[in-house]
C-alpha cells in the first residue's frame, strides 16, 4: 500500500509524479451568462436603466385619452475585486526537480480562479430566503434517503409552472443547474420513466445528463448552493450542519450579468530576492469584476427538504 507525505521529492533519479486532483471545475453554466455593455462601465461599477411598463390597451373607448408619463428604475451593480493568496517558491525547493514547478504554481492558482468564480456566481445568483415570489424556491416531496426528500419529477414540472407564471420574456432562456443529488433523483424516480418510456428522451444513456426538456435547459454541478432549516442561503463556503440542504439553481439568464476584467498576473522573480539565503519568487492573480442579480426576478432553487 502506498503512503503520501507532506513535501516534493527533491532526488533527481526519482520521476516525480504530479498526482491529479480529484476537483470539480466544472463551469459550463458561466457561458450563457451576459456580458456588460462597454457603454454602462464607469470607474465605480455598472448601471442600468429600466422603463416599466404602465401601456394600457382599451376595446372602444370613447372618452378622451389621457397622456401618461413612463417612470424608470435604475440598477447599479459595484465592481468586485477576485484575488488568490500568494504562493512562494525559494530557489533551494526546485534545483532538483524534474519539472517546472513555478509553471505548475501558475496553473494551480489559475485553476483556483476558476473554481472561486464558479462558486461565487452561483452563490451571487441564488435567492437568499423563500420570501420572494418573483425568485421562488421550493421544497422536494419526494421519499426520504439520507435524511432529505428527494427530487420527484412532479416537483420539477409543479415548479416549471411557477416559473411561467413569472412571464419572462424569452422562454429560451431558461436555466436550471441540477445539483448530483437531484440529478439522481430523476432518473430514479419512476415518474419520470412513466412520461419518457424511452428515458432516452430525458437522459442521456451514455453519461446520465438530464437533457433540455419541459422549457428548462439543464446543467448539473457537484456544488450547490445550501439552504439551512428555515430555507435562508446559507454564507458561501459555510460548513454544512444538521438541517442544511443542498438546492438546485434556476436562472434567467437576461436578468443575470457577469463581467470579469483583465487577470492581473502578480510575479515576484527569486532575481529581485537579494536578502533571503534562498532566493525566492511570489504568485499571485487579481482581477476585477461585476456578477450579480440585474433584477430580483427570474432566479430561484429547488431545494431539498429535510427527511
């Protein structure tokens, strides 16, 4: 049986293997996100203006119209700032080493980048309370397993009606990101095998993804945003208790805004080390960026109620 330790092997006869990590990167969902207008960027963030609609349409009227002025809302969404903690490496810790450990450095924060976006975003875009009934979340019916109720096919269809109650403009855009729980619940549940006698339909046989059906376009993630016992998002990266259930995202995608500037790498070169015995070189990315709700509208979550 094999032992891993703390450490590199530093023997220059010894390959050093660079074992893979077992991470989700997972972030497909990000793609159908908008962009920001140049023309809305300013130094502090990005605005909106919205003119709502109070058009009203008459059958024969008769009596004398009467002009009415059109109000505004405005949004403002505050740029954010996105960093990874700094990684040093000392010219003693790589003399031997078969590869381009700072290169590797360069990837692993890259892909921490990645990963912290992923979350943040999904994280911006959920609901915070059950509260709202323009970003309605939900509770799953479904028979108890591990101390939640799953996924029934019947809450999904029951919850594509509330979101089409919400009359969004284009149907087409429609987004539901599945956590691996639900996901599992669907294709288990024998609803959804009744409505599609070839479970084709509904899932791919090859890989198990849930296709576009119903109106929702589906992705599925292993994170998840988490609702506690009173259905209140719970802070990003907070540690799971009793009571705490994963949910899956819905989203409509036009009222969501996602913007990232230019990646700033930070680098340090060990050449400009003229104190430390080993001279060594820092790492790190910065960037700026705009993810938020445009309008509290449209955005929601399915989340699992406790068994």
């Amino acid at each position: 049986m094999s032992t891993t330790s703390n450490g590199q092997w530093l023997n220059q006869f010894v390959a050093p293997q660079l074992l893979a990590e077992f991470k989700n990167f997972k972030d497909d969902f990000i793609g159908v996100l908008p962009g920001a207008p140049k023309q809305a960027l300013t130094a502090d963030g990005i605005r909106f203006n919205k003119l709502i609609n109070n058009v009203n349409f008459f059958v024969d009227n008769t009596a004398e119209f009467t002009p009415q002025r059109m109000t505004g809302e405005k949004t403002f969404v505050a740029w954010e700032k996105y960093d990874t903690d700094p990684t040093a490496v000392d010219d003693a810790e790589i003399r031997y080493l078969l590869y381009d450990k700072r290169n590797v450095v360069r990837t692993k924060h890259a892909d921490t980048m990645k990963m912290g976006l992923r979350d943040h975003v999904m994280w911006k875009l959920c609901p915070d309370d059950d509260k709202n009934a323009n970003m309605p979340v939900v509770r799953t019916t479904g028979g108890v397993t591990n101390g939640r109720k799953r996924l029934l096919f019947k809450d999904l269809v029951e919850y594509l009606e509330i979101v089409k109650g919400l009359n969004l403009p284009d149907q087409n855009q429609l987004f539901m990101i599945l956590n691996n729980q639900h996901r599992t619940d669907l294709i288990l549940d024998r609803d959804s095998a009744q409505y599609f006698a070839d479970k084709n339909i509904f899932f791919d046989a090859t890989t198990g993804a849930v296709r576009n059906v119903m109106g929702f376009k589906f992705f599925e993630n292993n994170q998840a945003p988490v609702f506690n016992s009173d259905t209140e998002k719970k802070a990003k990266n907070a540690v799971m208790v009793t009571g705490d259930q994963q949910g899956s995202l819905f989203f409509y995608a036009p009222n969501a805004i996602y913007h990232i500037e230019g990646m700033k790498i930070l680098y340090k070169s060990e050449t400009e080390d003229t104190r430390n015995a080993d001279p060594t070189s820092e790492f790190r990315l910065q960037t700026y960026g705009l993810v938020n709700r445009v309008v509290d509208y449209g955005f929601g979550a399915i989340v699992s109620d406790n068994g």
